[in-house]
C-alpha cells in the first residue's frame, strides 16, 4: 500500500492513540471513547480468529442494530480479514434468506431472532466481551484491495446485487465526503439513519475516522427525537434523507431553525428532494453548509450540491466529489457535449470491484475504469450535472422515453400537492407499451384537492402531450425502503 491513505479501521484506530478518551459514539445512554472502541476492536477481532475461525475473505453477516456493539464488530471483521454483509435488523425472511444463499456467511452476529438458517449465529456480546486482546501489529499485512464489505442494494427496481467494495474504496469515499462536506475532529453528529445502507453507514466511517463524535438516533420516526438530540449533545451536524427534512420543515421549520447558529453542516441523500423544500431549508439555517449528494452503492457520494453556494442549481445534482470524474455519453460509449442527454459514467478510486459473484454484471457495468450508472443526464456549461432519470425509473411511452422527474417536479410547483411520484405501467389498451401513471400525496393547503383536469393542464403548459400521466391517484404517503428510496416497484403494482 503507498500513499496516506489507510483502511478505514486503521484510520479509526490510530484515532485511539490520539484522543483515547475522546467520546468516539453516543447510544442508548452510552457513551463509548475511542480507547474504548479500540480495545473492543481489537478483542472481537483476536475473537472472531481464535474462537470461531474466521479467515482472510470469509463473510461475517452483522445486523446493523444502532448501537455502539455493531460498530465496534463491524471495524474488527475488517481487522480480521472478513468481509461485513450488513443487513437491515428488522429484515424479511425472504431477503435474508436470499443474503445468506448468496454471500454464505461464515458467522451471523445479531442480537434478534432470525429465521432458521444453517449459518452459526451468535450475539455481539460473545465478541465484544470476548476478554482478548491485540493491537497494531496484527494489522501489519492488511490488504487494502481486497474486499471490506457486500452491501445489497434495496432492489426497488428489481433483484438485489450485492456490491463489493474494497477498503481502498471505503477510505476513498471517506476521503471524498470529509473533503467536501468540512467535517472536522470537533463536529458532533446526530445520525438517525439505517446503517445497513451505503449512506448511514458511509456517515459512521467518516465520522470516526477523522476523530469526532457519532450519535445514534434509532430511525427518523418523527421530529421531537431529532431535535432533542440536536440540543442534548449540542450537536454540530446532522445526516437525514429528504423524507426526514420534510418532516422537520413540517412546522414551517421553527424547531429546527433554534439550531441555526449550531449547525455547521447537513448532509442529504438516498431520493430527490423538492427544490421547495431546498429553499425553505436554506431559509431555516442560512449560515450552515447544506450538502446533497449524489450516487450509488456502487459509487458513493459521486457529486455534490451545496444548497447556498449553487443556489442557481438548485435543480441539479451538482458538480464531481473532489477526487472524481463524472461524464455523459452516448449508447455507444462516446462522451458528448454539454447539454446533450446521455447515460451518466463515474470514475474514481471509490469505485466497487463489482458484483459478487456476477463476473457477466460486473462487466456490464464497469468498463475501462468507468462505472455505467444507467442513469441518464447531462451536464451544463458550468460543470453542473442535471439527472433525468433514475437506473430503472425511465417510461417508455411508444417508444419514446421520458424521464418521471420531469413530470414530478411541475406537478410538486402546485399547492395542493405536497409530494409526486410518476411511474409506467401497461397500458391497458395496448397502444403505448406504457402509461404514465401519477401518485400524489396532497399539500397542506386548506381547501378542495385540485382537480386531475387541472393538473393535467399545468403538465400541457410545460410538456409534450405523450408525458402527461393518464392515471392520478392520491395517496397518503409515498412508499419508501428503509433507507428513504422511493419504492417504485410497489406504485407499478397498484398503478396496473
């Protein structure tokens, strides 16, 4: 290994020798030092070894619980040589069960009763209290390239992959979003995230690697447990999907604006988010750095939008993370000019090694050193990329494609409309292939729903007729995974 760049795990630990008493993660009403999370580190890992016979590659399936014992156990696998497969703790039988066919995990670790399943189980308290001990050295022939974690991807628009990423990447990515975003040794996060997913878990690196200090909020299940956090631990930052801000915004922001003068940064991500909700945010807290990210699993935090200093691109999705190189390019592979739609491409050392165990995907997907998102976009004059569409989310209307953010963002300018998502379905007459079929959850404006005609014709002023949605139906919430994606794939069915 050559460079600065260090495995995610060493970073954190050299963090130990720093600032030992440092509080590294606030949880349950605990408070863990980084002294604390090495020596746990470095028990769980001597453990895993010697008690259950983990070796270099094999796979370690922990449930992402929020709490101080799955972090620890997550940064010793990768001390032992293992590759983490994090999964949701309140996961389905039938997803688990297709995680486990497919990574064979060594060892499951969780603390929750899981479906019957060959694969040894066992808690983390049998690691964390595993009473051994270890240190640096046993870090010595760490290979940076090889395989650090399997994240499957939610699969709202079809089966799950599972991503392979190597701890150059992870440490990469971090580099990239610290960068950026200015997280310093002093920040103090309030995280209310799932850590099963790429961007909750990407918080948890960042964070501990740089020395600050991680609070675990279990799940963005309403406003008052946020922002008790904020205030309690005097809180710094914070990282929410665009569903959490609506909620906090849904007082006209007046709880959240109390922390104006406290909050230093924000990061969103994970779905797009309404350019109204972007501008009543950075009327709340006008003074903090308001970041949104753009990426995959396969690519974290690829571009980024920082809401006060674009505030003429609220629209798009941003410019390149420092580190990284975005272009468009045409079906042929081609890169074309500013303007022009074509499938975004991503390259940059943050990149996944592939699919596990799916050498045709991989590819397919990553080629010459670029990884084909399938996203279509395009970039303007200035270095902004603008997203059309979504891998998976493009409506094929007789042949011709559009691109359901379009119709969204319209619809969302009316309001009585406080949400939209547009989806294809079959067409029922046979004619188009597919329909454009429009969900819509109602403002908070007093007064009638607006009438489909009506919206219909706000779509006509803007739009090619063959994009205006032939169905409208309201609902009471958009459907989202666990990680705040819109669930496309549920609205499909009902929309048949």
């Amino acid at each position: 290994m050559t460079g600065e760049l260090q495995p995610v795990v060493r970073q954190v630990l050299a963090q130990a020798e720093r600032s030992p008493d440092k509080p590294a993660i606030i949880a349950d009403g605990r408070t863990v030092s980084y002294a604390g999370i090495a020596s746990t580190v470095f028990a769980a890992a001597a453990a895993l070894k010697a008690k259950f016979g983990v070796q270099d590659g094999d796979r370690v399936a922990l449930a992402a619980q929020p709490h101080a014992d799955f972090v620890c156990v997550y940064f010793a696998a990768h001390a032992a040589g293992a590759v983490c497969v994090p999964f949701d703790p309140q996961i389905g039988d039938a997803r688990f069960a297709e995680i486990v066919n497919r990574a064979a995990p060594l060892l499951i670790v969780s603390d929750s009763v899981l479906p019957d399943a060959a694969t040894r189980r066992i808690g983390f308290d049998e690691l964390t209290g595993a009473g051994q001990t270890g240190s640096f050295e046993a870090l010595a022939d760490f290979d940076f390239d090889a395989p650090a974690d399997i994240l499957f991807t939610t699969g709202t628009t079809g089966r799950p992959k599972g991503v392979v990423l190597s701890h150059r990447a992870l440490a990469t990515a971090c580099s990239h979003i610290n960068s950026f975003i200015g997280t310093r040794n002093d920040s103090v996060e309030v995280l209310p995230l799932p850590l099963s997913h790429s961007f909750g878990l990407g918080r948890v690196r960042s964070i501990l690697s740089i020395g600050a200090t991680l609070v675990l909020v279990p799940g963005f299940v309403g406003a008052a447990r946020i922002l008790a956090a904020l205030r309690e631990f005097r809180a710094t930052g914070f990282a929410s999907v665009p569903s959490g801000i609506a909620i906090l915004l849904s007082d006209q922001g007046t709880a959240l604006s109390r922390f104006a003068a406290q909050l230093q940064y924000i990061e969103i991500g994970s779905s797009a988010m309404p350019i109204e909700h972007k501008r009543r945010l950075m009327a709340v807290l006008p003074d903090t750095r308001i970041c949104m990210h753009y990426g995959l699993t396969e690519a974290s935090r690829s571009a980024f939008l920082s809401f006060h200093n674009d505030a003429d691109r609220l629209g798009s999705i941003g410019r390149p993370s420092p580190g990284v190189d975005l272009r468009v390019v045409d079906e042929s592979g081609r890169a074309v000019g500013d303007g022009v739609d074509g499938e975004i491409e991503i390259r940059g050392g943050h990149l996944m090694s592939g699919y596990w165990r799916e050498p045709e995907l991989t590819a397919d997907t990553l080629r010459d050193g670029w990884l084909r998102t399938g996203d279509l976009g395009s970039r303007d004059t200035p270095g902004y990329y603008h997203l059309k569409a979504r891998s998976g989310d493009i409506i094929n209307v007789g042949g011709r494609k559009v691109a359901p953010t379009e119709i969204e963002a319209i619809l969302e300018t009316h309001p009585g409309v406080a949400e939209c998502v547009c989806v294809g379905v079959p067409d029922p007459q046979g004619l188009s292939g597919e329909m454009i079929s429009a969900f819509l959850v109602a403002g908070t404006a007093k007064g009638e729903l607006p009438k489909f005609s009506e919206l219909a014709t706000l779509l006509r002023q803007a739009l090619e007729p063959y994009k205006i949605p032939r169905k409208f139906t309201w609902i009471d919430e958009v459907p989202r995974s666990s990680s705040g994606k819109v669930l496309r794939t549920r609205l499909r069915a009902e929309g048949k």
